[in-house]
C-alpha cells in the first residue's frame, strides 16, 4: 500500500478487515448481530470519520429490520467518503428491502458509474 491507487481500492473494499471495523462485519456474516453491534460502535468512538464502521452499522440494523437507522448509518458512510461506493450500496440494499425497485436500479447506476470512472482514472 504504498501508493495511493492500492490504498484507495482498499478503502472500497466491500467488506474490511477485521482491524478497520473491529471484527463487526464478520460478526454480522457470522450472525452474531450483537457483538457486530459493539465492534461497530466501539470502532466508530475510536475513529468518528471510520465510514466503513458506519456502513457495517447500517449492515447491522439492516439484517435487523430496523430501516431508519440503517439509512442513517449509511447515509453517514456517504457522508464522510463520497469517493467509496459503500454508502450507496447501503442505500441500494435498503431501496431492496424496501421494495423502492427505481430507487434501487439508480443507486445501482450511480455505483457502476463511479466505480467505471475510478477504473479508468487509476489505470490511465
């Protein structure tokens, strides 16, 4: 990761390591919803701009049904990162569930775009 190009690519990496969200994401994979939870939020208090915490936040109400606080999580992850795609893939998996089918094709346009644009300005 000496370069800028490999740091960027993990930054938008779907799913982070263990040392980024403190092991939430693995918990939520793995079903243990509550010990996602805590990981999330201890990983947020020790770093409040961490945007890939609050987007396994958002995973986590997500998967718990709880709609509102995953769109503000995820809306939080877009917030702090506009150039990561996470917080509008949270926002598409919610349209999902939501059963918003437009809302979910545009976010799913508005990713493909973004990542098709960061393709070509990191290999050009």
């Amino acid at each position: 990761m000496s370069d800028g190009t490999s740091r960027s690519r993990c930054a938008d990496a779907p799913y982070p390591e263990p040392s980024v969200d403190g092991g939430g994401m693995g918990a939520v994979l793995s079903g243990t919803v509550e010990a996602a939870r805590q990981a999330f939020e201890q990983a947020i208090q020790l770093d409040p701009t961490n945007f890939r915490a609050y987007y396994g936040l958002g995973r986590y109400f997500l998967r718990l049904g709880n709609w509102s606080e995953a769109e503000r999580a995820f809306q939080k992850c877009l917030e702090l990162n506009r150039r990561s795609t996470l917080g509008e893939e949270g926002l598409m998996l919610l349209a999902r569930r939501r059963r918003h089918w437009l809302r979910a094709i545009q976010l799913f346009f508005r990713i493909t775009v973004k990542a098709w644009r960061y393709t070509n300005e990191t290999h050009l």
